[in-house]
C-alpha cells in the first residue's frame, strides 16, 4: 500500500489526509499519481475502505493464510485489519500516518500502531502482512533485504510474511510508460498529489525471481502462492 510505513518519503501526508477526508469529511477525492514523472490513473479515496467482495484474488487469499497473531504493515485506512479483527484473530495495524490512524480508531481498529515499520520491535507475529504492493515500502532492493531482515526478527516460530507484488516488466507493451533500458526498471519514482500537497518517494515492484534472491539475502525461504493474469502475485516468506 502506498502509505507512509516505509522510509525515504518526503513531503506531506497525502494518503493520510485523502483517507481523513472521505472518513470524518464524508468527501470523497482522488489522488495524482506520477511514475516517473508521466501521468497515471488517480487513486480514489474508496480504494483504502473497500469491503472484502472488493478487493483483490490476492488479498483474499493473504488473509485467509493468516493465523494467531497478525501484524498489518501499511495498515491505511484499516480494511484488512477489520476483515482479520472480524475472523476474530489478534490484529495489530501498523501505519506511520497520524490521519490514517485517527480513521482505523474511528473505524474500530482495536490496536493500532503509529510508527515506521524499522522503529517497531514489540512482539512476535504468526503472520505479517505487506499487502497492496507492500514491499515496496522498502523503494530499492538493498532496502527490500534490510526490510525483511528486520521483519525476520518479528516472526513467531513458524511465522510467515505474506505480501503481494506486480512483475512491472509486463509494460514491455507500452514503452513510453516506463524506460525499461534503465538499470534497474522495478524500482520506480513516485509523486502523488492532492491539491496543494504532493509527496515524493522511491518505490519498487520486485518480481518473483528477484524477490526470493532478495529473501536469501535476508536468510528467509520464498513461496509463491498465486499469480494472476494482470502480472499480480502472492507470496509468502519464512523461516
């Protein structure tokens, strides 16, 4: 999810405030999105309150892999720590943005966490989610390995990370979107933008290949547990 659990953003808390608005304001907006520099589709403020029969094949499964003690990282808006509080688990929604807190508080998020993901320590997790392009909070692939790392170290016995990313290479078919001759074409810059307020950060798309290199770095084991037709996938990663 493009929330602000990672590091490197820079600028206001634009999600955040998109979040607050559609709750407490009842005014739905949408969001700018730039990927290196060109125009893409706005993202609505609907998309972090969606119910379950909404959201994606896998963010379906993710959730039902869950177990025991669960930690939500980018928790947003709290749509997927609700359908897990609802499944009757231990859910911890993690979330550096103020606003979006104050929206999951509001909304019934039992334990919500406002901090970065690498300043948070507590506990052990059966399960933690990176959910909505979540490693990409990371922004490059040195930083993916030290993500992970540090996730490693709040895994229960027996625990999984289960997160979902894109193979962005499938945009092969439409050159002027990305330049894919560049160094290094899954990791991208994004700016997004709600009025006045914009903020800047590097992101990334790791595919299946690089993301199980990436987790042997991190002294972690992959999976994949589902690929879709749009280049979407689902994997777990383990001890």
């Amino acid at each position: 999810m493009l929330t602000s659990s990672g590091a490197g953003v820079i600028g206001n808390d634009v999600l955040g405030s998109a979040m607050h608005r559609h709750f407490f304001g009842k005014n739905p907006c949408s969001v700018e999105v730039f990927i290196d520099g060109r125009k893409e589709d706005p993202m609505l403020s609907s998309l972090f309150f969606r119910e379950p029969r909404d959201m994606n094949a896998a963010e379906r499964e993710a959730m039902k892999r869950c177990r025991g003690r669960v930690l939500d990282v980018g928790a947003g808006a709290g749509c997927h720590t609700l359908e897990l509080q609802r499944m009757g688990l231990d859910v911890v929604a993690l979330e550096q943005s103020k606003r979006a807190c104050e929206v999951m508080r509001a909304r019934g998020v039992f334990n919500v966490e406002q901090t970065n993901i690498y300043s948070y320590s507590r506990g052990s997790f059966d399960a933690i989610l990176l959910l909505m392009n979540g490693f990409g909070i990371a922004g490059t692939e040195e930083g993916v390995i030290e993500l992970l790392r540090h996730l490693k170290t709040l895994l229960a016995p027996g625990g999984r990370i289960v997160g979902d990313s894109t193979d962005i290479r499938y945009f092969k078919q439409e050159q002027s979107r990305f330049d894919l001759e560049k160094g290094n074409f899954c990791e991208v810059q994004f700016e997004i933008r709600l009025e006045d307020d914009k903020q800047v950060f590097p992101w990334i798309y790791p595919d299946e290949v690089l993301l199980e290199v990436l987790a042997e770095e991190a002294g972690l084991m992959y999976n994949t547990i589902l690929y879709t037709d749009d280049y979407h996938f689902l994997c777990e990663l383990y001890v």
